[in-house]
C-alpha cells in the first residue's frame, strides 16, 4: 500500500468518524425544544441518549463478523447509508417514536464505524508509528462532541431541531462519495460463523443491562423497572460469556483478556472514559446550579479544556512513539489526578475562570492518557485479532459511557435528597462525594499503570 493510498483510507474513516461522533452529541441541546415541541417528559426525552448507546452496545458484538465476512469497503458504505438513512427520518419525524427509530437507524451505522476506525488505523500503520495515528484518531473523536453542543444551539436559535439533522445530511453524503472512490479493503481476515443464538442471549443481556442502569438515575436502584432489567441482564450475559468462551469461533473473543497488556489498557480506558465524560457532565452543572452562571459561561468553561484536551491528544501519539506507553500515561494520570483533587476543593464562591484552570489540567492529563491505553490496548494482539479486540475496547467504551454519568449524578442526588441544607450547599456537597470518588478511582488508575512496562509496549 502506497502512502497516497494510505492517506485517502484513513481521511475517510477519520472523516466520517467526526461526523458520527459530532451526532451522538448533537441533540442534547435540543432536548427541552424537542419536549415541547412532542409534549414528552425529560424521562422520555433521555431515550434519545439511551436507545443510541443501547443500539450501539448491542451492534458491536457482531462487528467482528461482519469484518471477516465483508470488505472494509462494503462495511463503510453500509455503514454511512445507515447513518443517512437515520438523518432523513430524523429531519421528517411526525412523532417522537418515528425520531427514535431514527436514532436507531443512525446507531448501526456508528456502531460499525466506532469499530471499524481504530481497526483501519491499526491495520494501514506500522506498529512503530500507531501511536501518532491513534492521537489523530483522538483529536478527531474530540473535536466533534466538544464542538456539538455550542454550534447546535446556534443552528436551533435560528433554524430548529430539525435543521440539526438536515446538516448531517450532506455532510454523510460527503463520506459516502469518499468511501466510494478512496476506501480500499486493508482487514486481514478468517473464517468465521456467527451463531444466531448466541448472538439473541447477547444482545437480550446488553440490552437489558443497559436499560437497567439507564434506569437507576430516573428511578432509583430498588424500583422493578431497575431490578428486574439488570436481572435479566446479568444473567443472560453470564450465559453469552459460558458459551464465548467454549465456542471455537466465539462472537466476543474473551480470551483476548488473557492477554495481561490487554486486558490493562482496557480497564484504565474503561475508568478514565467514566471519569472524563463525568466531569464534563458535572462541571455545566457546578457551573450553573451552584455558582449561578449563565448557561453561556458554563459552556465557556469547557471550551478552553477541550483545546488543551485535543493539542496534548496529538503530543501523546508522538510521545508514544518515541518513549513507549509508560512515561506518558503516569504524568497524564498525576495530572488528572491533581485537577480531580482541585476541583474537590471548589466552593460556592470560587470564581468561573479558577474552574476553567482546573479543568485544563485535568483535560490536559486526559490528553496524554486517553488514547495512549486504547493504543496499547491494540497493539498487544496479533494482526489476526485486532477486529475481535476492537469490538471488545468498544464495548468497554460504550459502558463506561452509560455507567460513569449515572453513577456520579446518582451521587450528587442522593446526597442532595438526603440533606436539609439549601439545594445549592446540598448539591455542592453532592459533587464534593463525586469527586473524592474520582480522585480513589484515578489514584487507582496510577497503580495499575506502574505494571506498564518501559519502552514500547
């Protein structure tokens, strides 16, 4: 494969990968118009969010069959089509259940692109030269949600909800005529089956496991509609983990966790995804329901953080190149670790732009850490695993998306219910128990890293 070969595939799937991560935030700030606009609940509005994550979770199991079973090519056109053909039921919805089928739609288009991305860049690069293209990979995934949210208030102020999904629409066809001309097959594939009924138990237990824990944070950890998903949940994936680990040509490979290296680089990204999606969540509301600022400046606070989060994304890949996992991960995690610590101490008066400082820092150990354990992560397998591995990372990925939020809000609101004080000390206090549990979950992260090897790993 040429280099001109080679920057046409990966300018197409970190293309569209922008656009499919720009849209998994982009309708959070439409929500309260969506409500009115559908007389629906902020319950009801979540499954947004959550039919999209619940989707995606049940897609990625089957990612690794479809890749040895189709040419990447073929996945990425599928891929886009689906995601185009969620956009336009989206921007046409009558009702609120029609807007969910779009989202949906739009979810096993993401769901094989999440996975397929990684697996490209790991399969056009040398080994020595995968962590500079995974801190581009990174400055892309973070670009897009960061940058969601303020421009789609600006396009809701001035052309509604559904012109969010109206400007997704070129931008798709835009990657689909890419994938078409540029996109070549690079996975080195294997003969595999996908055995229905292994993937109906899996999909049952994802499903449900996720609704359950989707639940805990509108109904709380005892109520039927909590219990009985999780249930259901925890026992059908104890019945898809038996049968993948006896299976000769397994669904998940989950004796990849066999793997030492492996298995480390993906419960520090598994923590420190619940970590940094967490703050990102907490810090608005800090902002806002605490201190009293504006929505506007509570958005202004993050905005300098996720500068400083995509600038230390693309140092860390050269940084791993040339010094190997260990020496960028342990100053990143000090760093995170620091600013979680700082933040702690945050309170009823402490001024906006103090806060922005910490964030920084603490985006700015992020930056260095993030993609450098998925990096690790993917280069401790053999060329033949690299699908089944990143179907696994995703699926660690996309649950630390739904549990971190729900467990650090939990907080914050239990804390709050059980109090007597003024809600703003109260939630204060609440985000006080949020962060020491970070801070125990991030100092945790230090140790386990100081089993990285030095050099390259």
């Amino acid at each position: 494969m040429t280099a001109n070969e080679r920057r046409k595939i990966v300018s197409v799937v970190l293309f569209t990968s922008f656009v499919f991560s720009f849209n998994q935030f982009l309708l959070i700030t439409a929500y309260p118009t969506i409500m009115r606009e559908f007389d629906i609940t902020a319950t009801q509005v979540q499954w947004l969010t959550t039919i999209f994550l619940i989707t995606t979770i049940v897609i990625l199991p089957t990612t690794s069959y479809l890749s040895n079973t189709y040419t990447s090519k073929a996945l990425v056109i599928f891929s886009i089509s689906s995601f185009i053909i969620g956009s336009i039921i989206g921007y046409t919805a009558p009702t609120f259940l029609i807007l969910i089928i779009s989202r949906v739609v739009q979810a096993v288009g993401a769901a094989i692109m999440l996975s397929l991305v990684q697996t490209v860049i790991i399969s056009v690069y040398p080994r020595e030269r995968r962590g500079s293209a995974m801190g581009l990979l990174g400055v892309v995934v973070n670009v897009a949600p960061a940058s969601a949210p303020p421009i789609a208030g600006i396009i809701i102020d001035f052309a509604g909800w559904r012109a969010l999904y109206l400007m997704l629409i070129p931008l798709s066809v835009i990657a689909l005529i890419m994938a078409v001309f540029f996109m070549k097959d690079v996975f080195e594939r294997k003969n595999v089956s996908l055995k229905l009924s292994s993937l109906i138990v899996g999909s049952i237990g994802f499903f449900s496991f996720t609704l359950g824990i989707s639940n805990i944070s509108v109904y709380g950890f005892t109520h039927l509609y909590t219990v009985l998903p999780l249930l259901i949940g925890m026992i059908s994936l104890a019945v898809f983990f038996i049968r993948q680990l006896k299976e000769t040509q397994p669904i998940l490979n989950l004796r990849l966790l066999l793997n030492p290296i492996f298995t480390l680089g993906t419960v520090l990204l598994f923590l420190n995804i619940m970590l940094l999606l967490s703050v990102e969540t907490i810090i608005p509301m800090l902002a806002q329901d605490v201190l009293e600022t504006s929505v506007f400046v509570s958005g202004m606070i993050l905005v300098p953080g996720t500068v400083v989060l995509i600038i230390m994304t693309y140092i860390a890949g050269k940084l791993y190149d040339a010094f190997g996992p260990k020496r960028v991960i342990i100053p990143g995690l000090v760093m995170s670790t620091a600013a979680l610590v700082l933040l702690w101490t945050v309170e009823l008066h402490t001024p906006p732009l103090i806060i922005t400082a910490y964030f920084c820092l603490f985006m700015a150990g992020f930056g260095l850490t993030i993609m450098t354990f998925q990096t690790v992560a993917m280069n401790s397998v053999d060329g033949k695993d690299v699908l089944d591995a990143s179907a696994l990372v995703n699926i660690m990925r996309q649950f630390s998306l739904a549990l971190g939020v729900i467990l650090f809000t939990t907080i914050i609101t239990m804390t709050m219910e059980a109090s007597n004080l003024p809600e703003q000390t109260a939630m204060l206090n609440g985000m006080h128990r949020a962060f020491i549990l970070m801070i125990i979950i991030s100092s945790f992260s230090i140790l386990l890293s100081l089993y990285f090897k030095k050099g390259r790993t």
